[in-house]
C-alpha cells in the first residue's frame, strides 16, 4: 500500500536523509538515486519538493542556519550575561574553537562539501554580523567600547575569525594558532577601543577550547 504522507513531513524525510547521506558520501558523491534509495520515494516525489540536489542542499543549509543563528541570537539577547561574556559565548557557538555547532562543522568541512562550505560561510557573515553589531552596541552605550563602526568591525572580526581560525583554511601549529589568537585579540581591543588587555577574558576562553 502506498503511504502519502503530509508535504512537510515527506519534504523533512527527504533533508533528513540527504543529511545523513551528504555526511557519509559528501555533497559530490550522493546522487538523486541515493536519496530517493533512502527515503523510498518515486522520483516524481522527490521533484514535488525539490527542484534538485542543489535545492535539498539549500534547504539543508536552511536547517543548519536556523541552529546557527538561533543559538547565536538566544545567547545574544541573554541581558543577563555581562557583554564580553555574551560576544565570546556567540562566537563559540558558532564552532570558532567548538560548541554547539561541532557536528554541523565538521560535516561541511569534508572536501566532497565544499559547496555546502562556503554557503554556509556566506550564512555565518550575513547573518552573525548584525547579532554581534547588536552586543557591540549595548557596550558601547555602557561606555565599554568606543568605536563609529560597530558593524563593520563585527564584520572584520566574523570575517577573519571564521577563516583563520577554520582548520581547514589555515593549517596551523599550536604555538602559530596561540600566536594568532593573541594578535587577534590585541587587535580587536584597538578596533573596539578598548583598552590593552580589556578583553583578555577572550584569551582566557580560547585557551581553554
């Protein structure tokens, strides 16, 4: 017996296996044949839905932002952790040096995603920016930052953080990394305006990831 199903629970079948067959096999190496294989589903189904395997991938990608950004806005709109606190804990979950995002990472990070890579980058400057623009502003208005370009040193800062420090970007040794990570917190102080040592708090949180 044919079973029919409701659009978003067959349309979530479908991200659900492309997820775990991407994570397998890479973007590359799954072919609409796979899929379909995996959630049991005519070919024509699979088209009712999605136009594509780019198309599920996108609407994968969707999946991960939602998790990303979320995480990322909860933490940032969490008044009660102190401002530095909540700029390092939104980094964090953003798989800079770990959290919530690991499993996310490291299944883009695979060579057969590259695709997936760099639009979920795309994902992460667009869209953490403004949310780290958001935290920089209440600091500045707690006369802890003093800068005119809050957004734009947000944007340098997601920018370079999520490249340099993206292993798979950048192959560092331990003392490069450590090395790295005190010159981009000298860094980020002076475009904050704050003062030498301000956010060491931030050292202190890379070193213990």
């Amino acid at each position: 017996m044919r079973v029919v199903k409701e659009a978003q629970e067959r349309r979530n079948e479908i991200i659900d296996a492309a997820d775990e067959l991407f994570g397998q096999k890479g973007f590359d190496g799954t072919s609409t044949n796979d899929i379909l294989e995996k959630v049991g589903i005519a070919r024509g189904t699979l088209y009712h839905h999605f136009k594509s395997k780019v198309d599920i991938m996108d609407a994968l990608i969707e999946r991960y932002s939602v998790r990303l950004l979320g995480t990322a806005q909860e933490i940032a709109t969490d008044n009660s952790i102190p401002v530095v606190e909540r700029i390092i804990r939104v980094v964090m979950a953003l798989n800079l040096s770990g959290g919530s995002s690991k499993e996310i990472m490291e299944h883009i990070h695979k060579s057969q995603n590259a695709l997936m890579h760099q639009k979920i980058e795309k994902v992460i400057i667009n869209g953490v920016t403004p949310i780290l623009t958001g935290i920089i502003h209440e600091g500045i208005q707690q006369g802890l930052f003093h800068t005119p370009y809050p957004y734009e040193c947000m944007e340098m800062v997601v920018i370079y953080a999520n490249t340099v420090f993206d292993d798979d970007m950048v192959q560092m040794t331990n003392e490069e990394r450590a090395s790295r990570i005190q010159a981009f917190v000298f860094n980020v102080e002076r475009l904050l305006g704050v003062k030498s040592g301000g956010l060491i708090d931030v050292m202190q949180m890379f070193d213990g990831g």
